[in-house]
C-alpha cells in the first residue's frame, strides 16, 4: 500500500498499489469491508490520486518515463474513466495535451485547475509557438475552459480556497516579482520583489487560510533559513514569527481540513519532528508517541470533519504501518503494513557528522551490516540526486536496507548544496560539480576509513542522476579511491545535460547560474572528457525516454568506454525514463547491481586493504 487517501465523507479510502509490474488503484469500502482494484493501467504507472467529492478520484500518470503525464478521472467502478489530458509521445513526435494539475479545487467537488498547453496533433515545433493557460476541468464531463492566460515571465500561481488565482511569481532579468490581487480584482500589482538564485525565493507562499485572507508563507527575509509567518492579503503586511526550527528546516504545515486552523509545523534535523500549536492535537499526538516510542506518527489524510484520519508510524528499521485513527472515540486500528518486513532483520540509520577538508561541517548517515562492530566493512558511498536543496533522510529507506543486508555499509552524505541546511549552505554548491561537492564525498570516505569502518580496499560509489554523475565523477576524478561504481542515470556530458529542450522557460538560465558558467567550465568536469582514467569495473542503467539525462549521455559514454578498453555493464531499457518505475525494469536493475557488487566488492583483500592504509587519498 502506498499514499492512501481518505474520502471526505471519512467511509472508503482509495490507495496505490502494484499491479501486473504497474502501480494501480485500489480501493477500500468500509461499509463492505471490501478491498478492489480500480484502475488498472495497461502502459503507465499511477504516480497519484486524489479524490474529488465522495464520488470520483483523480489520477496522474507516467508513460514510458518521459515525465508528461497522463491524467486522468474516474468513478469508483473504474468502468467511466475520463481522459482529461494525454501525455505527449516524444518517440513519434506527435504531441498531445501537455498539462499539470496546478490545484486540485479541494473544496470543489467537481473541478480541478490545470496548468497546460492546448496544442493539436502535430510536429513538435508546435510547441514553441504554444502558449500556456489556467484550465479549469469538469472531472465528471471533461469540459475545459481557459480562465486565466499564463505569460511567459511566470513561474509560479497560487489560488485560494475559491479556486481564483490570487498570487503568481514573475522572473525578469533575474529578479523575482510578486504580485497579488484581491478577490474582486483581476489586476495584479506588485508586493515583494527579489533577485532570483534559482532555488530559493525570500518568499515560499504555501496555502491561504480559510478565509482567504491570511497567506501562510516561508519568509527567509533578513534569515539563513525560512520561518513560518502569515501575511495579511488585505493590510498586505507580514506577521510575526508563528514558528521558527530550533535546527534544520521546516518542511511542512499541518492545518485543520477546512483550513482554518493550524495545528503543528513540520520540521527536519538529523530526523523528523512536528511542532503542535494547537494544544488538543498536542495531547492528542503526545499519547500517540507514548503509544509507539522511539517511531515517527505522521498525520497523511483526514476526513472533512476531521473525526477519520490516517497516521502513519515508522522508523529507521520498519518501512512503516498505516492506521485508521478515529480521533471522535480515540480508537486506533491497522490499516496495512507497507512492507511485510521484520524490524529485527533491518540496520539502524545512525546520524552522523563530520568536518571536510576546508573546515565546512558535514551531516549525513551510516548503516552499518550486521556484525560490522570492531572489524573493518566494504562501504559504498550513496550520494543523493538533486544535488541542490535535496537531502538524506533518517527513516526506512529500502536501497540503503537493500545493501545493508548484502553486507556492505552504506553512507549518505549531505553534501554542500543539499537543503536542510540553509541558504548559505545550499549556495556554497553553485559551481561545485565535480569540485568542492566531489570533494565533500572524498572527504566522507577518508572519514569512515579513519573511523575504521571502512575497507579502504573495498569502497564502492553508487548514486542516481546526480548520484550517478558523481560516481562517474568518483571513478574519473580520484580514480584510487574506488574499486567499481554503478550510475544510474547519470550525466556524463555536463554540456549536453543541461542543454534543454522546453519551450517554456522563464529567463533564468540554470546551467550557467548553477553548473558552471561556460562550456569550457563544464568539460573540466564532465566525465565524459576521462574516461581513459577509470581503472575499476562500472555498472551503468540509462532509460531510453528519459527527459532529464538524455541517453545521448549513455550513447556518448559508452562509445568511449569501448575505446578504452574499459571493464563495464550496462542496462538500457527502452520504455523507462529518469530511474525505473516498471517493477520487472526495477528489479532487473537490482538484481544486476547486486551480483556486481557481489564480484567486484564483496572479496576480501587484506594484503590490498593494508597497502591502501598507506596510501589512501589524503585530505590534503
């Protein structure tokens, strides 16, 4: 089971679920007791739903990976399922209704907003010329209309409670606008304006209040990270301070379903944590972890009344259960365990910090395998994907599981540049690709080497799209440091990876802001440009729609590793895209990495280990 949804009116829930390699939709009847299947996809994979009204859900898709997506409506039969918009069909060139949903009306039970691009069947220049709009969609008959012309500067809309947009941000020249309008106006005028950095604005408008006059925001105005205020869209001031994390970031708001209170902050250090204001849910929620000491309880859906709603409790060691918790009678039932896995099989997640070479300190998290106390271990080093504003997380994560109980330690850095940290933090990666951001993984390995956990022999790098441009980079850039690598769709070529296709592009240029700042910048670090340094088997998966590592990085790749004469396997499936979410596609790649990690990692090699002691790369 995975992201459950309950109905309003509290009596079903509608989840994900795997179905024949592809993830569907099920749903539970508590008046019957009764569990179904209701859409069962037959070329995409459900990414989400939810529902509209008590009647009907809405669904989105991924087809063949290319990230345009499918979307879709359905009764609770799944014999009426409406196609509200296509996903586009790279591969043959024509080209479909290509939209996201921009707000789901929550308090509109027929409606949804779309944001997209009307275009007919045709060449893909079509594209180019296309302009975007604001679709309001009948889920029940699939009537669209235009209620708002999107222009080209904007990146971002928010709406209020009534579905009108009220709020959207403008990037000209590198500066971001706000611009607000009331209720009754359709004119915008401006209300805060700062320059833009790619990632973060000073402001993150996240939902209007209930009366869709207060606007909470994340305001990094004057701060290194964002606290949580509320602003008046009427006297057009900002508030004090409602919350700021003592450590880490805040992640998220709890409000009540109608949006006129809020009940708790959410916020991220070494692990998850919410702060109640409200102080019934903080007793309420204070039993809860008395209830199960030592896990995570999450609030994931509630009922309109706020009576039904579903928690989820987790750990570090237990992927997690979903319970029914009536709030009106207190009483707690399981829904479903996510995973039928025992905790006492599972590693601890231990959070850990370190100092790199130039004196920044680094925070991140070691599982070891069982029986790795006193005796050194092989390690692989799993940098995340992003890289910028994304980071690692404490709680069940089922790769790092995956290795650990194949014997191998597994460390996960937040590198320079993750989130979590603050803006200072974050901007000390701009321009570090394969530089200081390579450097803070070296770093981490020297350190678990020092610890003596690590094997210096026996270290392993393996990571996703920018994980996997760093193990590319790992076996190119210090190519001593590691005995093999596996990249999973990872960009080997920086100058091609980040030349982009869309036509919709606001006029912040990414690649030069944040990657590098010239081509000439680029190829320093593409390790496309040495690959006749790598001296250690790789392991390398690439799926052939993927729209954001375009395979012209595998085809480019390959092509040198051959002329090499390099020791390389490789995966390229042909209808996945950015990482594999067809369950056979998935499992063929895990089964390949382990029996590569099992070849090329696993064998001890004392003489080997006590030779790189010696000369292992120093910090320095």
């Amino acid at each position: 089971m995975r992201s459950p949804e309950i109905s309003p009116d509290g009596t079903r829930i509608a989840f994900l679920t795997p179905v024949e390699n592809r993830m569907a939709i099920g749903l539970i009847d508590f008046s019957t007791g009764k569990a179904s299947v209701v859409v069962r996809p037959t070329d995409e994979n459900v990414l989400g739903c939810f529902w509209k009204g008590n009647d009907h859900l809405v669904f989105y898709a991924d087809v063949g990976g290319n990230e345009s997506f499918f979307i879709g409506a359905t009764d609770l039969t799944g014999k009426r399922i409406r196609r509200i918009a296509e996903s586009q069909k790279w591969n043959d060139r024509t080209v479909g209704t290509t939209a996201r949903i921009l707000d789901p009306l929550k308090f509109d039970p027929d409606h949804i907003m779309l944001k997209g691009a009307l275009v007919p069947n045709g060449d893909n220049s079509l594209l180019v010329s296309a302009h975007l709009d604001l679709l309001k969609v009948n889920v029940g008959t699939g009537r669209r209309s235009s209620v708002y012309p999107v222009e080209h500067s904007e990146r971002d809309e928010l709406l209020d409670n009534a579905g009108r947009m009220r709020l959207r941000e403008r990037i000209v020249d590198g500066v971001a606008t706000w611009e607000l309008r009331s209720a009754e106006s359709s004119e915008f005028h401006q209300v805060a304006q700062f320059k833009f950095n790619g990632y973060e604005s000073p402001w993150d408008p996240l939902v209007f209040g209930s009366d869709n006059e207060t606007l909470y925001v994340l305001s990094l105005e004057g701060r290194d990270r964002a606290a949580l205020c509320r602003y008046n869209t009427r006297t057009e001031t900002m508030g004090p301070v409602v919350f700021e994390a003592p450590e880490g970031a805040i992640t998220g708001i709890v409000m009540s379903y109608d949006r006129s209170r809020l009940l708790g902050v959410r916020w991220e250090s070494e692990k998850p944590h919410t702060q109640w204001l409200d102080p019934k849910e903080e007793e309420i929620h204070a039993k809860l972890e008395r209830t199960f000491p030592g896990m995570i309880v999450e609030s994931v859906s509630r009922s309109a009344d706020d009576h039904v709603e579903i928690l989820l409790v987790y750990s570090d060691r237990d992927p997690g259960t979903y319970y029914i918790f009536d709030r009106k009678h207190g009483a707690l039932s399981v829904l479903r365990r996510i995973r039928d896995l025992d905790p006492k099989r599972l590693q601890p997640v231990q959070p850990i910090e370190f100092k790199a070479r130039d004196g920044l300190e680094l925070h991140g998290y070691l599982t070891l395998p069982a029986g790795a106390r006193g005796r050194r271990v092989p390690l692989i080093i799993h940098p995340h994907g992003g890289p910028f504003g994304i980071r690692d997380h404490w709680g069940y994560d089922p790769e790092v599981q995956f290795l650990a109980s194949r014997g191998y330690a597994v460390l996960q850095v937040n590198y320079r540049g993750s989130g979590g940290y603050g803006s200072a933090f974050l901007n000390k990666g701009r321009y570090q690709w394969g530089r200081a951001m390579q450097d803070d993984l070296t770093d981490a390995v020297n350190w678990a080497i020092d610890q003596g956990i690590a094997d210096p022999a026996r270290v392993a790098i393996y990571g996703a799209s920018y994980g996997g441009y760093a193990a590319l980079a790992g076996v190119t850039l210090t190519p001593d440091l590691y005995c093999c690598a596996v990249n999973y769709v990872g960009a080997a070529d920086l100058t091609i990876t980040f030349a982009s296709d869309s036509a919709y592009q606001n006029d912040y240029d990414y690649q030069k802001e944040w990657v590098g700042p010239d081509r000439e910048y680029l190829e320093a670090t593409s390790p496309l440009r040495f690959v006749d340094r790598i001296r250690v088997p790789t392991l390398h998966a690439y799926g052939d729609n993927d729209p954001r590592v375009k395979i012209r990085n595998w085809n480019r790749l390959e092509a040198e590793l051959k002329k090499y004469h390099k020791t390389y396997v490789s995966i390229e499936e042909t209808n996945q895209g950015h990482g594999f979410r067809n369950t056979a596609s998935s499992q063929h790649f895990y089964e390949a990495m382990e029996a590569f990690f099992a070849k090329y990692l696993a064998p001890e090699k004392p003489a080997e280990t006590a030779r790189l002691l010696q000369t292992r790369i120093h910090k320095d």
